[in-house]
C-alpha cells in the first residue's frame, strides 16, 4: 500500500474508532501536519464519506478502504462489533470524567473542574457518532434486528445523561466557597466509588453479555440510596447549626444537594443500563412501570 493511502487509512480508522474531535487531534495522534490531513480527508469530505464532526458513512468507507488496497473491515466485519468500540471509548471517557469531576472537589481544583466540563462537549459529540453509526450499519444490513439496534443508541444516551450528572458535580467545585464537613465528605467518597462500580459493571453487562451482575448491581444500588439517606441527614443538621444570613451559605447547600443527587441517579442509570442489557441479550423485556414505583 502506497504511503499516501496508508496514511488515509490511519486516518479513517482513527476517526471510526478513536472519536478525534478536530482535525489538529487527528494530526497530533499520528504525528502528521494538519494540513496534510485536510488535503488527504477534503474529498471524502466533499463527497459524503466524512460527514458531521468526523462521522465516517459506513458504505463510502468500504468503497474507498477497499480503493486503497489491503482493505480489513471494521474489526472482523460486524456492524455490531464497531458499535461496541464505540460504547466501549465512550464508556471510558465518561468513567474518566466522572474520576476528573469528583477530583475537582477533593483537591478544590477550578483547573480539573473546568477540564471535567469541556470532557463532557466530547462525550456529547460521541452520542451523536453512534447514533449515526447505529442508523448508517441498521439501513445496509437488512438481517439486523432494528429494535435490537436502538438499545445501542439508548445505552449511548444514557451515558450522556451520566456525564450531564459529572458536570453538576464539577459545577460544585467551582462555585463552592466552603470546606466540606468531613463526615459528608466520607459519604460522598463511598457515593463516588459506588457509582464508579455500578457505571463498570453495568457496561460490561451489555458490551460483555454479563447479564448475571444483575444481583450486584442491585446490592450496589440498594448500598448507595443509604448514602444518600445518611448523607442527607448529615446536611440537615449542618443547616440546622447554620445562619443563612449569607447567600453563598445558602448556595452551598443547594450545590452540595446536587452532588448527592447526581451520585444517586448515576446509580440509577446505570441499573438503566443493566436493563437494556437483559433485554439486548436475553431477550426479556424492560418493566413498563417507571423504577421508582416498583416494589423492592
């Protein structure tokens, strides 16, 4: 393969699976001058092949890989296997955004905080790539099932609405003017790994087919509402000790709530996701009645 297809090669494959969000990102990853990339990637742009911010049509790509010789389908040929790349990155950098908000109030850094927020514009901009993808690989393989596909658009939203959840926790670290009281902050801490450990082993449940975590993912879930519980109480005998003369007090507590809050519904999403899962690979359908009115 000629040196100038490889590099396009590279280049395409590194926006299917690596979710650059920029061209100067695709230069620095394989160490090329951007505007070698825009010469190489203006074509495809030109004709469809690339579209949107750096979504690749699933068709023109194997009509111009196969033009460059050597041509290997996306990772052993399968829609969904590319699909699961995809879920995979972005449940990734939501875990690493979730890591970077929580950091943000332990070390009162504004730096990592703001750097959690500008993750999350990334991790909307990957909702949006699979979604396409999804739609793109459902009209060219007609032995797809189309009701299976959305679950991969679902479980792509419901990471967008976790990483919405890291920012509230960032915004936290930004507006906050007062220390924690510790003993809210060890509840929090336990909330924080807590929600890490539900988002893990939710997403290897659908990406892995794991759908006996169900048990522990449930354990978990019942584990973090009793934080929430106690660390609620711990907040409303500090506000029962508290003068709200001053806004800025009065703000904390409100932020502090969403905090707690944003921990709990990162829960809650993630038993989301363990659903999505069972019914994905087991083929047993969600409950119509919303969570919250369930029984136990």
């Amino acid at each position: 393969m000629a040196k100038k297809n490889k590099t396009l090669k590279d280049i395409l494959d590194l926006i299917l699976y690596e979710n650059p969000s920029t061209q100067d990102e695709i230069a620095s990853r394989l160490g090329i001058s951007r505007r070698y990339v825009t010469q190489l990637i203006q074509p495809l742009i030109k004709d469809g092949t690339i579209k949107r911010a750096y979504v690749i049509d699933m068709k023109s790509y194997e009509e111009v890989a196969e033009s460059l010789g050597e041509y290997v389908g996306p990772k052993d040929d399968s829609g969904n296997v590319l699909i699961n790349d995809m879920l995979y990155n972005m449940s990734k950098h939501v875990h690493s955004q979730l890591e970077m908000s929580f950091d943000a109030i332990l070390e009162s850094d504004d730096d990592k905080a703001n750097k959690a927020l500008e993750m999350d514009y990334t991790t909307n901009n990957m909702v949006e790539k699979i979604r396409t993808s999804v739609e793109t690989i459902a009209s060219i393989n007609y032995h797809s099932e189309f009701s299976k596909s959305l679950l991969y658009n679902e479980v792509a939203y419901d990471l967008e609405r976790i990483g919405d959840y890291c920012a509230h926790i960032a915004k936290f670290a930004i507006n906050d003017i007062y220390e924690v009281n510790e003993s809210i902050l060890k509840k929090l801490k336990k909330m924080y790994k807590t929600a890490q450990k539900m988002l893990r082993l939710s997403m290897r449940a659908f990406l892995d087919a794991r759908t006996e975590l169900k048990d522990d993912i449930m354990e978990l879930e019942e584990s973090i509402h009793i934080l929430q519980s106690k660390a609620i109480n711990l907040i409303a005998t500090q506000m029962a000790e508290s003068s709200f003369d001053e806004k800025e007090r009065s703000n904390y507590f409100i932020y502090l709530f969403r905090v707690i809050k944003a921990f709990e519904r990162i829960g809650d999403i993630s038993v989301e996701i363990m659903d999505v899962a069972i019914e994905f690979h087991d083929n047993i359908p969600r409950p119509t009645t919303p969570r919250t009115f369930r029984l136990n």
